[in-house]
C-alpha cells in the first residue's frame, strides 16, 4: 500500500499540510537564531529525556480506533449547538407551558396522560389482553395485568440493552446489516404505535383495531425496510466493497 | 574510569561545547534552573499544543479522508444530538436552579396547594419568570427528545458495537434517569396532570411483588399521594438525579473522549 492511500485504522490526525512547500513548525524552528534556537535545542533535549524516562517506564499507549472527540467533533458540535440553543429559547418564547388545573383527588380527569416521552411505557402497561390466562391455574393468570405491563417495560429496556452483545462486527451501515436495521426500524414503529395505543381515548381508531395494528404494523414496517435494504445492498455493496472492504478487511 | 553512571543528559556539559558568549549562558543556566524545578518544559508543549490547535485548519471531513461517497455529509447532524442534549441538560439545570429560589415544594394552604400557587406566582408576579419556566421545560422536553434521537443514531450507525458496549448501557441508564428527571419534574407543579400522573406511578410500584410497596413508600411516601410524596418528587428532581446524572455524563463524554466516535463507514 502506497503512503497515499487513506488509512482506516485511525493513526494520523488526517490533517494534511498545505502544500509540500509549507515548513513544517519544526523546520521553523530549527531555522531560528540566537536565544529561541537556544530554548527550541534546549527543550528537544529535554522532551527526549522526558521520552527516554517514559519508555523505560511501564506506562503503555494503545492505539484506539476512532475519530477524535477533540477538536474535530467539538468544533464541528459547537456551532450547532448554539443554533439549538437559540432554538430552545425560541420554542419557549413562542409556546409558552399550560398549566392546568391545581391537584383534586376527589375529581378524576377524563384524560390520565404522563408526559409524551413516557406514553410507550404507560401504553406498556395495557398489555392486559396479550397476558396468556393458563388453563392449569383455573383460567386465572400467572401475572397481575399490572405486573405484565411492568415487566413488558424490563423486557424492553433489557432487550435493547443486550443489542451489543448480539451484533458485533465493523459493519455500520443500515445497508451493510438490512436484518439490524429492520429491527431498528420496527421497534421505533412500535414505540410509536404503543404511544398511539397509550392514548387511545385520543384516537380516531376502533379500540380492537388499534390495538391490532399496534402489532402489526411493526413487524410490517420491519419487513418492508428489510426488502428495502436488503434490494439497496446488492447495487451498494459491490462499490463499498471495492473501495472500502480492500482497505479495511472483515475480521 | 567512575563509578558514576554517566549521566547521558548533561546539560552542563552540554552547554561547555557551545562555546556561548555571557548573555547566552546566563539565559540557558537560568532556564535549566527554573525547568529543572518548575518543570517548564511541560507547560510549554501545552502552550505550543494549543498554539498548533489554534492555526488548525478545519479537518478534513470523515467521507474525504477515507476517500467514501461525498453523500454522506447528511449524517453528521445527527452527530451533534449528543453534545445537543448535554446543552439543553445544562440550560435546563440553570433555569432550574432560579426556579427553584422561587419553588416551595409543599401541598399546605387554604385552596390551592403552595406549590401550585407558587406556580401561579412565578407566572404572573415574577419578572420574566414564565419565560424562565417555560425555558426550562422547553429545555427539559428538548433534552428527552435529543437523548431519544441520540439513541437512535448510535442504533442505525452501529456505534453501539464491540468496543462501546459500556457506553451504550451506561447511556441506557442515563435515558431512563432522563425520563425520570423528567417525570419528577412533570410532578412538581402539583397541578391536575402532575398528581393523576402520580398515581399512574403509585399502581405501578404497587404491581410489582414483593419490593412494590417498599418502593412505594421509599419513592412516594406512602401510598396515596399527598405532602411526602411532593417533597421526595423535589428532592430527587432537585439534589439526588442531578448528581447522579450529571456523574453519568461526565463518565458517558470521558469514555467517548478515550474511544474516539465511531464513524459509520
């Protein structure tokens, strides 16, 4: 491999100078005259002492594949993120938060809702008809309803925990892994759809078809991206391969 | 022939070949004396380190250094979702730390409870104090959905993978500790919603056997809602979650910083 090439395995800032032309700070250096030639001599005697001392040492660098945090994706993070800052202030000024009623225990609302990002977990907790009632317990259930709905919240906090452990690899494209993608993209269908069954009260859908297609549609929306990805992969992967897996084999 | 190790970094020794006039001399002998206490030597390449970072033109991107399609220049949006909710975490906590100067976190009074009526007075009496509380809910509600599509990021690009499993657990931990900063938060009003919600969180602990109504009365304080269940709402929103959390980001950021971000190739 010529010294052109790129290199995938993260060495080198992949900075590149200017120009050949260009000195580098080292020959602006060793170009100096008088005391900072004296200081630049007298402090590159001193970084190889230091050097010397800490190769004889048992202290080891490792090499560790990545971009760095620092400065690339710092820089690149902070100008948006004082677009979204901005952002944030504008929201505020311009849909300023209800607030409603003061508490009364003795006046249930019609309408019991957490906040938007926790109706998956509280539509979780209607899971009451998927809990199987096991003809050896008298028709009765293992399971109180609300235990099953607390435990279908373990399952999928859990289940999405291990996802590491079951996917290894260098692949990192959707394209490159058409069946990890479609599960991704199933299970944002669902968190969707168990929102969807959370309020249903809200929703102009028959209750038994919901909650129907709170199950299904998933499964189709993973099937259909599955299609999709795996199609793409054949045009998609012959030119990745060509250009990328030559430099960076699979293990 | 010495018995003494012969000392390869003579600096003296060094500066005796030079052949310096006086002036020279004075300012090396001074500098090796101050270097050989103070340890400039390492202050400076910090110096020179910056120097370098300052006049650094901006990287080449990801897809040009690797010489990939130049169609990719799309996902690095998405790259910033982290920093992003690390943001509004930071706006959400300083918003919140002047709510709280204004806040009593207690259901006492005549009709409405304190602290609704605080509520209502943080609205209408308090110069700019709408705007505060709905800068920090606005916050808040960014910052879930941020962390949420940061997730979802790091599922579709593979970032999760063999190296970073630590990282993608510690940030499902955060996640949940997200939504719980948020559904204490979501409590603390004591409005309508804030106590149904309350008791949405009360039949859930009590669901579970055996821990259920010990995590009821450590977490509510009881199990029917009322003033001890407000006062662990307010502490754990504002003195246990935000160590907590903020711990978990700082080792969440320390470990991306030692890994590197995983680029989709």
């Amino acid at each position: 491999m010529s010294d052109n090439e790129p290199q995938t395995d993260g060495s080198g800032p992949g900075i590149v100078a200017p120009d050949d032309e260009v000195p580098s700070w080292r020959e602006r250096k060793e170009r100096t005259t008088g005391l900072s030639r004296l200081t630049y001599e007298y402090f590159e005697r001193a970084r190889r002492e230091d050097q010397d001392l800490r190769q004889e040492s048992s202290y080891v660098e490792r090499d560790v594949l990545g971009f760095p945090a620092w400065p690339h994706e710092t820089i690149r993070n902070l100008s948006l993120a004082s677009f979204f800052t901005g952002m944030i202030l504008f929201l505020s000024s311009m849909l300023p938060p209800h607030l409603g009623d003061p508490a009364n225990p003795a006046q249930t609302p019609e309408v019991i809702l957490p906040d938007w990002y926790l109706y998956w977990s509280f539509g979780l907790l209607k899971l009451g008809p998927l809990n199987p009632e096991l003809s050896i317990l008298g028709g009765n259930k293992l399971l109180s309803d609300p235990l099953y709905g607390v435990l279908a919240n373990v399952v999928v906090v859990g289940a999405i925990a291990i996802v590491p452990f079951l996917n290894k690899g260098s692949a990192r494209r959707p394209v490159e892994q058409p069946f990890w993608a479609a599960i991704g993209v199933g299970g944002v269908v669902f968190a969707f759809t168990i929102s969807a069954l959370a309020v249903k009260n809200l929703v102009p859908i028959e209750p038994n078809l919901l909650f129907d297609l709170t199950f299904l549609l998933p499964f189709v929306a993973a099937a259909i991206s599955y299609a999709v990805l795996k199609t793409m992969r054949e045009g998609y992967m012959y030119d990745l391969n060509r250009r990328y897996y030559r430099l960076r084999p699979p293990r | 022939m010495s018995l003494e190790r012969k000392d390869e970094y003579d600096h003296g020794a060094w500066l005796e070949e030079k052949d310096l006039s006086a002036v020279e001399t004075t300012y090396l002998k001074s500098l090796m004396w101050l270097d050989k206490r103070f340890r400039i030597v390492d202050y400076l390449e910090l110096m020179e380190d910056m120097y370098y970072k300052v006049n650094l033109q901006m990287p080449k991107s990801h897809t040009e250094q690797y010489n990939l399609d130049n169609k990719f220049w799309y996902w690095y949006p998405l790259y910033a979702l982290g920093s992003f909710s690390v943001i509004a975490y930071i706006v959400a906590a300083l918003t919140g730390a002047l709510l709280g100067f204004y806040y009593a976190p207690s259901t006492a009074g005549q009709g409405d409870p304190q602290a609704y009526a605080q509520l209502v007075a943080i609205i209408k009496d308090l110069n700019f104090g709408f705007m505060l509380r709905s800068i920090h809910r606005w916050s808040a509600q960014v910052m879930t959905a941020a962390v949420f599509l940061h997730m979802l990021r790091v599922y579709f690009t593979g970032a999760y993978k063999e190296p970073r499993e630590v990282n993608w657990i510690i940030g499902i931990i955060l996640l949940s500790l997200t939504m719980v900063f948020g559904y204490t938060g979501y409590l603390l009003p004591w409005n309508q919603l804030a106590f149904w919600a309350g008791q949405i969180g009360v039949e859930m602990a009590l669901a579970v056997p055996i821990v259920g109504e010990w995590g009821a009365q450590l977490l509510f304080g009881g199990f029917s809602l009322g003033q001890p269940t407000l006062q662990r709402m307010y502490i754990l929103h504002v003195f246990v979650l935000p160590f907590v959390v903020t711990a978990l980001i700082a080792i969440h950021i320390a470990i991306v910083w030692m890994q590197g971000i995983a680029e989709p190739h």
